[in-house]
C-alpha cells in the first residue's frame, strides 16, 4: 500500500494546505498569506480544489444534472486532486517553491464520509497524495458559517449544501445539517493527521498574524534565495 | 481492505465472493439478496467479446431471460471526458485509472445493481479486470488498484477469453488496425506501432493471466472458432443458471 500521505515528501519546496467549511473564512486567509510570502520573495504557487480543466466538464454535467452519486463524487474529486498533484503540485515542489493548497485530500475524508463512503477506502484512494508540511484547519461553528454566506447573499451550491442527499429541501437547513456532520469528521481528521487548528471566529488581520506566525516555524530560509542556473 | 484471495477457500465453486462487494464496497448501497446474475466477459481489445456477447444475449433471450448488457467507458456521465481525455493525451496513468474507475462506479449504481435487483442478467464487455491489467502495465500500485476496486461486486462467472500475440496481430490487421491506445504507445515503447503493440499486448495478456486464479477466470482459448467458443460458453453459463433444467432443455432444442 502507498504512504505517501502519512510519510515526509522528500521535494525542496514546501506544501501549505487550509482546510475548513465553506463561510470558514480559509480563501481569504490564504490569499493574504500569499501576498505576504510573495512579498517576503517565495516563488508561490496557489492550487484550488476541484480545478482541473480534465474533469471540469464531467463535474459541470454532473452538478447541472444532479447525477452524481456520492461515489462518483468522491472519484471525481480524486481525479481531479491527481491531475492537479502531478501537473501543478509536485512540480513547483521540485522547483522549491512554496505550494498553497486551498483545500486538499482532507476535504474528501470529510465530505466523502458525510455522504456514506467508506472511510477507509477513501484515505487508501488518496494515498497516492502528497504529505503536507503544515494543514491548517479553520475550525468555525456553523452559525457562524451561515450567517457569513448569508451577509454575502451567497447562493449556496446544491453539492455543498449536501441537497444531494435529501436531508432537507430547503438549501439553508439542509446546509446545517451537511455541513454541520463535516465539522464532525474534521474534529476527527485534526487529531489523525496532526493539523493545526485557527480559531475562524476572530477578526482576520488576528487570524492572519496568526497564520503567519505558524507557517515561519515551518519555512526554511534556503527556499528564500536561489541561486540561477548558468546561462548556455 | 478485504483481500479476495480470502474467499479462495469458500463456496462450492471456490468462489465465495460471488455476487457481493470485494471489499468495503459502497456502504449506502447495501447488497442483500438480489435474483439477478452478472456474468462479465474478458479478454484483450479484438480477442472477440462483443460478438460472444452478442451470440450469448440471443441465446439467453430464446430462453426467457431478461439481458442487460454493460461496457466499458460506456457511461452517460463520463464517456465525453474519457474521449477528450484520450484525444488530447493528457491522461497520466494515475488520472486515466481515476477516469475509468468513476465511469465505472456510475455504471455500476445506475445500470448494474438496479438489473441485478430487478433479476437481469447482466452481460459485462470488459469488467475492472481489464482496469487492472491496463493499470498494472503501467505500474500504479497493484495494491492500491484492488482497494480501489473495492466497491466492484465480484461477477458470478468471469469468462477470460485467452489468445496469443501472433493470432492478435492477425485478427486486429485484418479488421479494423491498430490504435494509439491498444498499442500502448503512450507507454513510449518506440515510435512504430506494430513492434509497440506486440510488447504492450504481451505484457496485457501476461497481467491477465497472472490474475486468472485470484479472481476466478474461467479462461476459453480464443483462437478456436466463434461457434465452438459460443458453445463452451452456453454450456457452463446454463449450467449454473438452470443446473437442474439443462439436460432437459437440452432435449427440447
């Protein structure tokens, strides 16, 4: 069996993930900790969940017509998740750039498990991934989370409010209840794979200072400076 | 994950497996007993399935059976992406395993499992065997293709329809030619296509064989006659569909 997800990568650049439910306030907190690394002179290359060009077709026809099953839905994503990894993720890890993640394998174990999915099976479909140097999970209630889509007129998505699984007609409870057992299977994943955990509940210049603060202990200052190849 | 070889010892045929998930399988689709049979049909690309498939179809259709037939990468929601995919060669080995698995488990949910419940007998063209040989090949990790491959239900009976290269080449030339994905060309194996498909369907049928015990094959030798293979076939499927009503059939017919 593949370990790749609970062994050290061996690459010289540096792979941050966030993770958290949607109205978390995650995306935010990673574009600024990009523009701050940008700034401090990493080469940084930022990697969002299901973005592939490959399967954007096949999850549009899919949504559109509501036909995915919780399967495919998980097989899809981890489609999506290899293209990404060999194409966009490993290869500026080679280069010794700083990988942003938004969002990553722990995403599946969550959402996955939350619609029926083997558990089990899905971390051993995932264990081709690899290991992150630092997850950072924002861990936030999910009124919190509601009322921060809302104030955004958000129209939740029928995927993410779990509509898929029938719980509820109406896109708001049916949110809560989705999203609320996703909580559940993070406070799970946190423990098992070690992740940092951010109180999304503050202001997010507090958040940030503390986001920036983590990721310092795990940066190596030998990413900063590199030297150029001889010109031929 | 549930190793198949644990169920070597078990059943009758030594095929306990039979009709149930190989692994943790999809734990919200629950299998309990369903009258429906699944019978898939293996072998390399021009080996001659679809036509065994068809012939068996008829056959079982006479006699009174309700036939569903499946294919690979045949399903509504990933045929599209599969066919952009392979046209643009864009596919990595891992994406391109990741592709035809979630083809497969649509089919599965939506085509097999409700005939299977609804008491067809369902004809699959290729099953994930050919998933796992084309897979193999390409070295992603064995053990991690059978956990994929978990949520698959083992078929009743597994025909392998076995050939040797040089009578492949024969059939492929004469009918329709080689293409860039049976010949493995994306393996880079050189740029002619003939030396590169003899490698690749060498190494294919070699992986098929090595898994002919672990999952069952009842192996056919494809380089008989479409009739004398359709009668070896017909046989052991109305064996085990009717055991004690075959003889008198028989008789009828």
């Amino acid at each position: 069996m593949l370990n790749n997800l609970t062994q050290p990568h061996e690459y010289p650049g540096k792979l941050f993930v966030v993770e958290g439910i949607d109205g978390s306030g995650k995306t935010t907190q990673l574009a600024l900790l990009a523009k701050w690394l940008s700034a401090s002179g990493h080469r940084v290359f930022v990697t969002e969940w299901n973005s592939s060009a490959l399967v954007k077709a096949a999850t549009k026809t899919g949504k559109k017509k509501n036909a995915l099953t919780p399967m495919t839905f998980s097989l899809l994503h981890a489609t999506d998740f290899a293209d990404r990894l060999l194409y966009k993720i490993i290869p500026p890890l080679k280069a010794g750039m700083i990988v942003l993640a938004d969002r990553y394998a722990f995403t599946a174990f969550a959402r996955d498990a939350t619609r029926g999915v083997d558990r089990q099976w899905v971390r051993e479909l995932y264990s081709f991934a690899v290991r992150p140097d630092l997850s950072l999970y924002f861990r936030v209630p999910i009124d919190v989370s509601v009322d921060r889509l809302m104030a955004r007129r958000v129209k939740l998505k029928f995927y993410e409010a779990g509509m898929d699984l029938g719980w509820s007609a109406n896109p708001v409870e049916s949110f809560r209840m989705f999203q609320g057992k996703v909580l559940d299977e993070y406070d799970e994943l946190v423990n098992e794979f070690g992740m940092e955990v951010i109180d999304a509940r503050g202001s997010i210049t507090d958040q940030q200072r503390l986001v920036r603060s983590v990721i310092t202990q795990h940066l190596n200052v030998n990413t900063v400076e590199t030297t150029d190849d001889e010109l031929v | 994950m549930t190793s198949s070889s644990d169920a070597l010892s078990e059943g009758a045929n030594g095929n306990g497996h039979a009709g149930r998930y190989y692994g943790q399988g999809i734990p919200y689709l629950p299998l309990d007993t369903y009258p429906g049979k699944l019978i898939a049909v293996e072998g390399t690309d021009g080996v001659g399935r679809s036509v065994q498939i068809q012939l068996l179809r008829e056959w079982l259709e006479v006699k009174g059976y309700g036939v569903v037939e499946t294919g690979w990468t045949r399903s509504e929601l990933m045929q599209p992406t599969i066919e952009l995919a392979k046209s643009s060669n864009t596919l990595n080995k891992l994406t391109f395993v990741l592709l035809y698995a979630t083809d497969f488990a649509d089919r599965l949910e939506k085509e097999i499992i409700p005939a299977l419940k609804a008491g067809f007998v369902v004809l699959s063209d290729r099953y994930i065997f050919t998933a796992l040989a084309c897979a193999g090949v390409r070295g992603v990790d064995r053990q991690w293709l059978r956990n994929l491959y978990g949520f698959a239900i083992a078929p009743h009976m597994v025909f392998y329809l076995n050939i040797d290269v040089k009578t492949l080449i024969g059939r492929v030339l004469e009918s329709r030619g080689m293409d860039y994905w049976e010949s493995g060309m994306d393996l880079k194996h050189g740029d002619d296509i003939y030396d590169s498909f003899r490698t690749y369907q060498l190494r294919l049928l070699k992986e098929y064989a090595s898994m002919s015990d672990e999952f069952h094959f009842r192996t056919l030798d494809a380089r008989r006659s479409v009739d004398r293979i359709q009668d070896e076939l017909r046989k052991q499927v109305g064996a085990f569909l009717e055991p004690t009503q075959t003889e008198k059939l028989e008789l009828k017919t």
